[in-house]
C-alpha cells in the first residue's frame, strides 16, 4: 500500500451511511466558530457536484437560493471535522454527474425532478388477508356428467 494512502486512512471519518449523488437536495449540518462560542447551521441545497469521493481530499458543492433569486455555492471538504450531518431531503433524477447548467438557468427550467421510488411489495402483502381454498370437485362432478350425456 501506497504510504500516503496508510496515513491518510488513519485520518478518515468512518463512511458515512447518507449515500448521495449530483441532484440530490442535501441539507449540510456545519460547525461555525464565532468568538468564543460554536454553533451549528444548516445549510440547504442542490448538489451540483462530487469530486474526488474516497480519500481525504473528496469535496461535493452544494448550490441554495438566498434572498432576492441569488443563488450562493459553497464547497465543502467530504471529511471534514466540522461537518456534523449530511441528510438527504429528496433524491433529483439528473442525467449528469456535474449539473453545472443549473448555473444558467432561473425559474421554473432550474427545477429539478424528483426520483420516485415504489414502496416494497412485501409491506402490501403483509397487510392482505389470506384468500380462502376453494373446493373444485363439485365443478368437475358437473363437467363430467355434461360429458357423458352428449
């Protein structure tokens, strides 16, 4: 194994189990230090990239709407100390893996889909009720009959 790689695993956070990819509303719990006192603030907004997902230098941008249609970016490292929680709000169906075109657009083109995902089939099972056996010999008896009479 690479000596950079050996040192740099020492380093890295445990994986995370919030799985997300480019167009996925995430919502960035972050660690600020103002003065003398921490707080955390929660950061909401649209992917627009991965880069660099495994290692100590993987990084992701998250692109919000402020006030007045301004839109801010902000990177964040992926195995940073300060970065509390990572939730997934909805999961966006993109065709890309870097949506830099959302850059460009405004309004109702800068939406993005949201994947929709069927529930298991298994949960509806569960809560159907038994179908009761149904008898077939009196149905042949009378097939039978019919038969021998022609």
């Amino acid at each position: 194994m690479d000596l950079i790689k050996q040192i740099e695993k020492e380093y890295l956070k445990p994986v995370s189990k919030t799985e997300f990819s480019s167009g996925d509303t995430v919502t960035v719990n972050y660690r600020i230090q103002e003065g003398g006192k921490t707080r955390i603030q929660k950061y909401t907004g649209v992917v627009i990239q991965k880069r660099n997902g495994s290692g100590m230098n993987g990084t992701f941008t998250v692109r919000k709407a402020s006030a007045n249609g301004v839109f801010v970016e902000r990177i964040f490292a992926a195995n940073s100390p300060l970065i509390e929680a990572i939730n997934v709000e909805a999961k966006g169906r993109v065709r890309r893996a870097r949506i830099y075109y959302l850059r460009e657009r405004t309004g109702k083109s800068a939406r993005i889909r949201e994947l929709k995902t069927l529930e298991p089939l298994t949960a509806v099972a569960a809560v159907a009720e038994p179908i009761a056996p149904v008898s077939v010999e009196p149905a042949v008896a009378e097939v039978s009959a019919v038969a021998t009479a022609e």
